[in-house]
C-alpha cells in the first residue's frame, strides 16, 4: 500500500511508473532466480569448453543439450523465427549472430548469449570470450563493455530512474573512445522473453521509467570501437556494426531489491 503511494506521487509529478504487472511477486522472484541460475551455469560450461577450433554450432548443441538435461528450453529457439538455442555473435556482429559451422579462431571475440525458461520463467545473460591472443584493441573493448555494465547495475536501485542507468554506460564508454549502440537495449524479462520496460544504454540522467522493488530486467550494454550505427544482414537477425568495427556485449538479469539491486544471473 505504501508502495502504491508513492507510485501515485511520483505520476503525479509526470515521471512513467512501472505497471503493477511489472513488479513481481515473491514466488515469481524464486523461479526467476532459478532460471537465472540455470543460465549462468551454462555460460560457465560454455567457458570451460569454448577454444578456438570450436564452431559455433558445437556451441549451439551444448547449450541445447544442458537446457534439455535441466528439464528447461532455450528461449531463442523459434522466438519470431531464430533458428538457433543461443546467440552467437563474432567480432563485428553486435547481438543476434546465427550459429553456424563457422569455427572460431585466435583473434576473435564471441559473445555468448543465452536465455533459459525453466518452470515458465525466463533467465537471461550473455558474456564475452577471448579466444587465444587477442588484439590490444579488443582486450580494451570487452573490457571496457564489461566495467559499463557493472557501472550501470551500480545505478538499479529503488527509485533511480533507467536514464540513470542509461547515463553511467554511455559516458564511460564514450571517455574511453568508445560508442554505445541506440538501436538495442536491455528489456524486462522473467515472466515472458522481452517485458517492459525498455533499458536504454544512452541517454540523460533521471529521464525513463521509475525503479522499484522487484522490477526484473537486463542491463546489457552493446559497445563498439566505430561507429553506433548498425546494420542488419539478410538473414533477417545478425546484426553488425556499420563500419564493421568491433562490438563487445555483457549482459545480466537484475532485480531491484529493498535497498539496492541483486544480480540474478551472477
């Protein structure tokens, strides 16, 4: 009740407020938190295996095959068409890479991307992988990529705003000479693949949606060494940078907790 208050008050003042079909209850909150799980121990199989040589395919089938074992599905697989049970996306591709017979080599930076639904619920994250040596110029980048997410979660708690979130990204990958990408963002999820709301990794400062307890949505920053600008290939999914730049990715599941945040799928 205190909650709807505030809620109240703060619509009032004209600032967007989550729907109430937005904040979860705390038996959603749990089987959330299950799938959470159930995908980082995945990406954590993926990492224990993942060497150049390796095809993106091969990546396909673990994850199919760890999904099926755990008794949950991979979001992805026939999500509006996708063909495949992850993401798999090489160097220039900045999200929705088809996995292929394309074998990975030294040099190349992949990000993994996988969503489970366990029980009905959804768990969403993806990583970056080195393979080998890499360049310095990309050893930047994933690194980089990686601090803006975590820089972004520092700023999900109760009553901070997604520009807040938005805000901390971009002006950390833009002092270090890097771009964040405008067409994606993260998005709500646990009860269906994409909820609302919107997760913009650009933008001012205390602008978008109000944060408050037991929302559940992803914070996963695209950042380029080019350009923002994207384009997408004529498979109809994977998307590249214009300028056929570098793109890192790094993603988690966030609830906005009591006090602060928790990260689901850490």
């Amino acid at each position: 009740m205190e909650q709807d208050l505030y809620l109240e008050d703060f619509k009032r003042r004209g600032i967007l407020v989550p729907d109430r079909k937005l904040i979860k209850t705390e038996a959603q909150i749990e089987g959330i938190r299950r799938s959470c799980q159930l995908t980082k121990s995945i990406l954590n199989l993926v990492e224990e295996r993942i060497e150049a040589g390796i095809s993106t395919a091969e990546i396909d089938r673990w994850v199919n095959d760890a999904l099926t074992a755990a008794g949950a599905y991979p979001a992805t697989l026939n999500y509006q068409g996708f063909p495949a049970s992850v993401c798999t996306s090489i160097n220039e591709v900045i999200c929705h890479g088809i996995p292929s017979e394309r074998k990975l080599k030294e040099g190349d930076i992949v990000n993994v991307d996988i969503t489970s639904i366990l029980d009905g619920y959804y768990g969403d994250a993806s990583r970056m992988f080195m393979i080998g040596e890499v360049s310095a110029e990309a050893q930047k980048l994933v690194k980089i990529a990686r601090e803006c997410l975590y820089l972004g979660i520092e700023q999900v708690k109760p009553f901070n705003r997604i520009g807040d979130i938005a805000f901390a990204i971009e002006q950390y990958a833009n002092k270090h000479g890097f771009s964040v990408v405008r067409d994606f963002g993260g998005h709500g999820v646990g009860l269906a693949f994409h909820e609302d709301p919107f997760v913009a990794h650009y933008g001012p400062r205390e602008s978008g949606m109000l944060l408050v307890p037991n929302m559940t949505f992803t914070v996963e920053p695209m950042v380029n060494v080019g350009t923002y600008r994207c384009r997408k290939l004529d498979d109809g999914w994977t998307t590249v940078t214009a300028d056929n730049s570098l793109s890192a990715q790094w993603e988690h599941t966030v609830r906005v907790s009591e006090t602060g945040v928790e990260v689901m799928t850490e």
